[in-house]
C-alpha cells in the first residue's frame, strides 16, 4: 500500500536528470524506523520504467539486521543479481523473477567466486534458463547403479547453475540436449572466466564499479541500498566509493541509500570492549557532505489527509467517523509503520469490524487506551496469536530477519506442509511475515518479518533461557542440514548460533568468556568457524571486518593464555594492514609480536616476523634495520631446513636491494631465489621473479637481457593461464622495444597487451597500456595521436578515480605540450600532477614533476624559477636516497649554471653528479655529465684538454643524439666548419622524426652563422 509522498518528486526529478543529461546522483534517505523509507522508495522504483519511458535497470539491496550488522557486502551481491536479471528480462516481470532465482543459485554455489565474477556475469542468466527450459527430457544417471530418474525443470536449473560457477565441471551426469546445452554455456562462461585477481578492496570496488558504467551505457540505472546503520563497513565504503566516483565522473546511475538517523546517532556497539562507538556510518555521511556528492532528504510523517488515505485504501468502504480518524493521526503521529498495525490490531479486536463489504468502527472506544508506541501494538497482536503460531514465529526470529520453513519444521519436529499452513495464516491473515525470494542450499523456503521491530520484539520478549534452548536447537538442526565440511557454507549465522547458545558470545556478539566457564573443546569449535571467516573477510576484501575478526580471535587468545596462536592472529591482522597500506600500525603490531615471540623462544614465529617486519620497514625506507631482521631471520630458516621460506626472505631482500639502487646485489638476491624456486616447482614465483630480474636489467640499460627475462615472464603466465600478468608482461617487453628505438616492435606487443587487457576486463591496465602507447606515438614525433592516447588514458583513470594515475598522465600530457613549445599548459598540467602527488605522498613522481618543471622554465628562461624548482627536486631525490634522481637533478642544475656563465658554481654541483653516476652505472647520464664537465673547463679556461676529452667520447658512441651533442661543442670550442656542418645535419634528421625544443635552437644557431 503506497500513499504518494513529495519526495517522490525529487527523487524523479534526479531519475529524469540521469536521463536526459547522463548525470547520475547520489540520494540518502533517513528516517525513523516504519515510517515509511522502503516503501516509498521501492513504489518509486516500480514505476521507474511507466514514468521515464525508458527501460530503468532497478535493484534493491538489504542490509538485514543479524545482531546489529548485515554480513559480507550482502546488500550489493543482491543489487548485482538484480540488475543482471533486470538487463535480461527487460520489461518482462515474469522473466526477470525467474531470472532472479537462477542468477542467485549462480551465486550461492559459487561462494566467494561471485566477486570475481562482477565484470562477466552479464546475460547469463538468459542463457541459463533457456539451456534448462530446452532441455525437457533430461536424466540424471547414478554412475554406480546405471540406474536413470527424470529430472524436475528445478533441479535442472540447478544442475546448470552449479556448472556455471566453474566448480562443478565434468560431474554433472546428464545426457541428452542439456548436456550439449550445458558444454555451449559454459564454454561462452569459461571464456569470461579469465579475470584479474583484485588486489586490494579498491581494485574490486573498480569492478564493481566498472560493472554499473557498463550496464549505464545502454540503460539508465536505479540502485537501492536499505537500512545503512546495519550495513558492514566494507558495504559503506563501498557506497561512499560509488557515491565519489558518480560526483567526479558522473553517468546515468541513481543511487539512493536510506538510514535511521537515532541508530546513527547511538553509535555501534564494539563487541570485543562492549562499548558503543561512533557509528561508521556517520563518517561516511560526513565525508559524502565535505564533498558535495550526496543530497538528504528527510522522509515526513504522513499528515492528516495522508493518514486517511490510507485508512482508506486498508478499507475501501468503510463508514468512519472523522474523530475515529484524527484519533489515529494524534496516536500514530504519522509514522505508517505505526497506522498499519494499529489499523490491524483494531481489526483483530473487533474495534473494526466488517458488514456486507463496509467497515465500521466503535466509535464510543477511547483510543488513548491503545498502546502508545510501535512496539505496544505489536506485543498485543503477538499476544493475541495462538500458542502455536507464537511459538513459530519465535523459532523464527532466533534465526534473524530472514527465517527458513525447514529450520523451523526440523526444530518444532512438524510436518514441513502444516508449518507451511500456519506461516501462510501469519503471512495472509497477520500480516506478520512475507514470502522472500531468497534462495540457499538446502534452505529453499524463506520468509522475512514484515519489519525489525516485529522481529526484535518476539526475540526479546521470550526469557533468556528459551532464547539459547533456541540458539542451541539451531546449531544442532543446521548440522543436520549440512554435513560435515558443508557447514563451512554458512559459518557465519552457524557460528553466531553456537557462540551464543554456548555463552561465548551473547546476542549482539560481545564477548563473554571473562564470565562464563566454557571447554576448551567448545572454544576450539568456536574458533575453527572465526578463522574460515576471518580468512574469507580478506580474500574477499572485506578488509575492515576482517581486521575487527583478528583482533576478536586475539581478544579470546589472550583471554584463554593461548600465545602462540594469539601471536599468529596478530601476523594475520598485519597482512590485512598492510593490504591498506597502513604501514606504521603494520610495523607496531609486528614490533609487539616480535617481542612476544622472543618471549616465549617460538624460532619459527620469530623468522616469519623478522621477516615481515625486514619488509615493512623496507618499503618505509629503513633499509638498514631491515638487513639486520633479514639475516636474523635467515639464520633460522636455514637452521630449520625451510628452502621455500629462505628462498622467499632471499627474494624480498632482492626487492629491499633495488629500493637501495644496489641493482647487484638485487640481482644476486634474485637469482639465488630463482633456483630455489625452480626446484621446487614454484611457477608463478619463478615468473614474478623472472619479471623482477627484467626490470632491474632495464633500468640497467641492458635491454636485450631484460627482454630474455620479460619473454620468460610471459611464457610462464601464458602456461599458468594468467592473462593478467600476461598482459604486463608484454607491456614491458612493449616498453623494451621503445627504449630501443624499434617504436613498430613496441607499438605491435603494446598492441597485444591491449587486446589481452580488454578481453579480460582489467580496466587499470588498460589505462597503462593506453598511456604506453600514447608514449611511443609521443616518440614517433607523432604528438596529437600521443595525446589522443594520453587523454584516452587520462579518461579511464578519472573514471576509476585513482588519483596517482591521473596525475601520472598528466605528466605525460605536460610532456607533449612542452613538445609542442606551448609551455603555460605545460607547467598548468604538471602543477595539476604535483598537487595529487603531494597528496598522496608520491615523493619519487614529485622528484620527476620538478625535473620536467625546471626544463620548462629554462627554456623560458626563467633561470631563477628553473634553479628553485631543480633544488626542490634535489631535496627529495636526497631524502629517498634515488641516485637516478640526484643524477638528473645535479645534471639539470649544471646545464642552468652553465647557461648562466657561473662556471666555477656549475663546476661544483658537476663534481657531485659525477659521484653520483659512478653508484648509478647509467650510460647516457654519464654522457651528459662527463659533456657538461668539459664545457665547463673550457670555459673556466683550459682550451686543450677538452676538445680531446669529447674527440674521444666521440669515438665511443654510436648515438645519433649524443653524436650531434659532441659535434655542436667541438664547434663551439674549435670553431671548425666540419663539426658545425655534421652537428646541424644530424639536429635535423633528429628534428625530422621527433620534434625537440632543443634540437630547434641548435639548428637556428647553427643555421645562423
């Protein structure tokens, strides 16, 4: 029953803007509880299609309330079904609920694999059903027996569904039209099964994201997320994402998010302190509002009109008097909720009665009388039901907002079918519960309450010895249900059920084993579950609820004296800090494990830690502490026979090495740990490493080994089946090819590597692949197609919202306009870049910015500017000890001096870039350098050393640029016509195929005189 609301109007008008403009916005909700939110959002999505003549893809995502939280991204899986349903029914109602059916059997078996399925699940479901309708005569056979059985369309449906999820190959025993259909459906599946493993929350928020622009493209988008104050923080960082990314790059979605603005404002309880916190959601909000990427609305109570509308609708003759009405308007305050079930409670009292089809009331009754809140009506309607409908909805709401018949028919031990009765009565003639569409494995019949507020009230009401016999007949039905591992399945809700029937946990999962005996043989139970949900809270990027996970299993460690497996939880916390990147706290906790660990002498816990810890402070730049841990560590790996654990430490000392620039000592990490992992058949260590060994050789400026090692790379991932490393592979092999020159070669395998990253989706690589190629077109001389690419790039990041790219590109787009001599877009690009860079703390890319920057500035001879921008560079480079870095900067610094004439100054900051290049081992800088530092002695006035000095290096090099260098200042310095003749002719033929601002002012000089 919907009465119509002005906030129907907004969220319209936001729907029409989508539309017609392409501009999506985000929409929060709030409001007390019943006073309508869902429905009125969900009567606005109805009509989504009839009012914008548009086929509106529309989903609705709960968050249920199961002690306060809702579980594992559970509100998006469900909006992510529907939408999917929704794209291939189209406007067929009847196809879209089927398809919501198979898509969430899809779903369900996979487990975790739905999140990796997000850019591919696509029109599936389409072909699901239509491979199981067209397959009528299906058998399935016992493989044992040889005996056949028909197969109901259901089970078929399920049959396909399972092979879909990629688990369930080569085990379905069917013949016939299904099998042939069900090989041709998971081939098309298998195809779009090649995804790239996210790598952190943000690379599957990516996805997700990258999913809605997609199904925008075509139609506009209406996305519901219901009741955010129980949402799981990964689920609200998950909206807030979404919610910034449609601000600052928008498309055709709605977003619309509702909450309860008293649950927010109470906070959220802290079940390992049991403390009420700040509310998570809160931030959130906040954040959303400093950006300007939400709109509230706040839903108003129903007015007097509104209120007899309703009554109206509930009755559609009836012959109430208007006292009656404003009675019920004074009592309810217009909260919907509340009219509903007094409006029912009335009738069930006879207050409201019914007489050839007209309702009348008693209007002598004195409606203050009645109760005075939600939770009062609800009480005496609960009351007035019989014992045995009482006692099924209190089996009922134990299990939460969701309920099953069969949990319910096993634990009352009744017939499925007159427990099915009995819920039809509360469902038809109550009102109490509803039919969900929800489906799980084992557990086909679901029901909801019709709100919370029902649900809470049946569960606090009983006594709290009912309520764990409750919890405790659970564990032991859901047993029966799921065997053996299968209870996995569901180890969350069978975890909570036993840890409160147990008295490890009470109801809103605070801990209690300071007051409660409990065995360890229970406790191990209890925490066997918390581990499998912990580890999937990682894998499943669930990083903050896997974090609060570590430190409950922590909690009970300590509790109960278990050290080491206390310290253990504690390494697994660090990993998921450090998957946030939150380094500092990584480095605390693994300080505090470690002193533990030496506590107890537990050798093998302290080489895991000094090990974690060694790389942690690598990557913050305490290098020399992280050698210290690293051969403390080692000494007991090697002590302990562990080949795979040394060769491992072996390895991230490799990486600790070129974070140094001690690119020999890196290779000889590398290399070691290779063989280990050679021999013990680690393949994809072997091609992360091989990848490794490349790089360090191209930085090296040995291209054509780097190119051996990036071809291995390759190889190996194309054998493993890994496309996404395949694809980086080749775009390093791309990238050797234009450092070399050969810009065909490299265009050709950048090429490859596109075409691989679009065919599995990987949006970021392909936004790097993109920029590469804009980079060899730059190098061409071909600088308009170079920007076409750049900004193609630029485009993809800004969609993905990853900051540092964009400001990477930026840089390269700098690049171009300072190619192309117009230099104030050039320093506004590079400014851009620098503010996200000093943003995001990207000290080595603001090294580089400054460098570009600086050039840009002498070329406008701005030499002031230029030699401040130079320093500031400088003083970075220094900090983070980048020798590549010190090199250009010092060299850049020299060049300005030199064009100054402060010769004696350019010779001082000279004599330091030669000490840096002799650590750096660089070529071409050297070139530089060692060129620079003859200028300047022949201009300091030794007139005879230096001619020999660049005769010689001439004769050295076969580089046309550094050729033409050495040519033009032999000239300078002899004056001798066949140096200036050589010097112009090679400036032009390199000016031909690369336009260069320096190569333009040598020829003009040298074309002058």
């Amino acid at each position: 029953m919907f009465i119509p609301r002005h906030e129907t109007e907004v969220l319209q008008k936001k729907l029409t803007q989508a539309i017609e403009n392409g501009i999506g916005s985000t929409i929060l909700i709030s409001g007390e509880p019943g006073i309508g939110k869902t429905t009125l959002i969900k009567n606005f999505m109805d009509n989504c299609d009839s009012t914008s003549e548009k086929n509106v893809l529309t989903a609705v995502g709960s968050c249920l309330d199961m002690d306060g939280v809702s579980r594992g991204f559970l509100p998006w899986r469900e909006v992510l079904i529907e939408l999917d349903a929704d794209k291939a029914a189209g406007k067929d109602e009847e196809k879209k609920s089927n398809f919501k059916k198979i898509v969430k059997t899809v779903f369900d078996e996979a487990g975790s694999q739905w999140l990796e399925a997000i850019p591919v699940i696509g029109d599936i479901s389409s072909a699901i059903f239509e491979t199981a309708k067209s397959a009528k005569k299906d058998e399935l056979i016992d493989v044992e027996t040889g005996d056949t059985k028909k197969l109901a369309l259901k089970d078929r449906l399920k049959n396909v569904a399972k092979e879909c999820t990629g688990e369930w190959l080569n085990v379905i025993p069917v013949v016939g039209n299904l099998s042939a259909a069900i090989y041709k459906t998971t081939t098309a599946i298998q195809k779009s099964k090649q995804v790239t493993y996210s790598q952190n929350q943000q690379d599957f928020f990516i996805r997700v994201m990258s999913r809605f622009r997609e199904l925008c493209e075509n139609n506009p988008v209406v996305i519901y997320i219901d009741d955010l104050q129980w949402a799981d923080i990964s689920s609200m960082n998950l909206f807030f994402y979404l919610a910034k990314n449609l601000k600052d790059s928008p498309y055709p979605l709605v977003l619309i998010g509702s909450f309860r603005p008293q649950d927010v404002k109470d906070g959220r309880l802290n079940p390992i302190s049991g403390e009420m916190e700040r509310h998570p959601w809160e931030e959130k909000m906040n954040n959303l509002d400093r950006y300007e990427a939400s709109e509230l609305i706040e839903v108003s109570y129903l007015d007097q009109n509104q209120v007899g509308s309703f009554i109206d609708l509930q009755f559609p003759k009836n012959e109430f008097g208007v006292k009656f009405k404003d009675e019920i308007v004074n009592l309810t305050r217009g909260n919907s909720l509340f009219v509903r079930e007094l409006l029912l409670n009335l009738e069930e009292r006879k207050i409201i009665s019914e007489k050839y089809g007209t309702y009348f009331s008693d209007e002598t009754l004195d409606l203050s009388t009645l109760p005075k809140t939600v939770s009062g009506v609800i009480k005496e309607r609960f009351q007035r039901l019989s014992e045995e409908l009482q006692e099924i909805l209190q089996v009922a709401s134990a299990q939460g907002s969701d309920f099953s018949l069969e949990l319910i028919s096993s634990i009352l031990e009744e017939n499925s079918f007159k427990v099915s009765k009995k819920i039809n009565t509360l469902q038809q003639k109550y009102s109490l519960v509803l039919k969900s569409e929800t489906v799980y494995d084992k557990l086909k019949k679901i029901y909801n309450f019709t709100h919370n507020l029902v649900q809470k009230y049946i569960y606090y009401q009983m006594s709290e010895d009912f309520r764990l016999d409750l919890h405790s007949a659970l564990v032991e039905t859901l047993e029966e249900f799921f065997e053996g591992d299968e209870i996995f399945k569901i180890a969350e809700p069978y975890s909570y059920h036993f840890g409160v029937a147990n008295g490890i946990i009470d109801e809103n999962r605070k801990l209690l084993l300071d007051k409660n005996q409990v065995s360890d043989e229970i406790l191990d139970e209890y925490l066997k579950f918390q581990k499998t949900l912990a580890e999937d809270f990682h894998k499943n990027y669930q990083f903050e609820e896997a974090t609060n996970k570590y430190l409950e299993l922590t909690n009970i460690y300590k509790i109960r004296n278990y050290k080491e497996a206390e310290i253990e939880a504690m390494l697994e916390l660090c990993k998921v800090y450090t998957y946030l990147g939150e380094f500092d706290k990584t480095i605390s906790q693994l300080e505090l494990c470690l002193i533990e660990a030496e506590k107890e002498d537990f050798q093998k816990l302290i080489g895991i830690i000094c090990l974690r810890l060694g790389e942690a402070l690598s990557i913050k730049g305490k290098y020399e502490k992280a050698e210290e841990l690293f051969e403390k560590a080692l000494k007991i790996f090697e002590i302990s026979v562990d080949k795979h654990q040394v060769a491992t430490l072996i390895s991230v000392k490799g990486s600790n090495s070129i974070r140094r620039n001690n690119y020999e000592e890196a290779m000889k990490n590398f290399r070691e740990s290779l063989k280990t992992f050679e021999e013990v058949g680690d393949q994809k260590r072997v091609a992360k490493i091989s990848g490794n060994i490349g790089v360090i050789y191209f930085n090296k400026g040995e291209f054509d080994k780097a190119l051996k090692y990036f071809e291995r790379w390759l190889k190996i991932n194309n054998e493993l089946g890994d496309k996404g490393n395949s694809a980086r592979a080749l775009t390093n092999i791309a990238n050797v090819h234009r450092t070399k020159g050969d810009n065909d070669k490299a265009l050709q395998f950048a090429q490859e590597s596109l075409e691989m990253g679009e065919d599995i989706g990987d949006k970021i690589n392909i936004g790097h692949i993109v920029r590469l190629i804009g980079t060899i077109y730059t190098e061409r001389g071909e600088l308009d197609r170079g920007l076409q690419f750049y900004q193609r790039g630029l485009k993809i990041f800004e969609n993905l919202c990853l900051n540092r790219e964009i400001a990477n590109t930026k840089f390269y787009i700098g690049d171009i306009y300072g190619r192309k001599e117009i230099f104030d877009t050039e320093l506004k690009y590079y400014s851009d870049a620098l503010k996200v860079m000093e943003e995001v703390g990207a000290k080595r890319i603001m090294s580089h910015l400054y460098a570009n920057m600086g050039l840009s500035y002498l070329k406008t001879e701005n030499h002031t500017k230029s030699l401040e921008v130079f320093e500031k560079g400088l003083e970075i480079a220094n900090e983070l000890k980048l020798i590549d870095m010190i090199t250009v900067h010092l060299s850049y610094k020299t060049k300005v001096l030199i064009t100054l004439e402060k010769f004696e100054e350019a010779k001082i900051v000279n004599i330091e870039a030669i000490e840096a290049t002799k650590k750096l081992n660089r070529k071409d800088e050297t070139f530089k350098i060692r060129l620079q530092s003859s200028v300047i002695d022949f201009a300091l006035g030794d007139k005879e050393n230096p001619p020999k000095e660049l005769l010689e290096m001439l004769s050295q090099t076969e580089v046309k640029e550094e050729i033409a260098n050495l040519n033009y200042e032999l000239w300078k310095m002899t004056s001798e016509e066949n140096y200036k003749i050589e010097a112009l002719k090679l400036y032009q033929e390199l000016y031909s195929k690369i336009p260069n601002f320096k190569y333009k002012k040598c020829i003009e000089e040298l074309s002058k005189t």
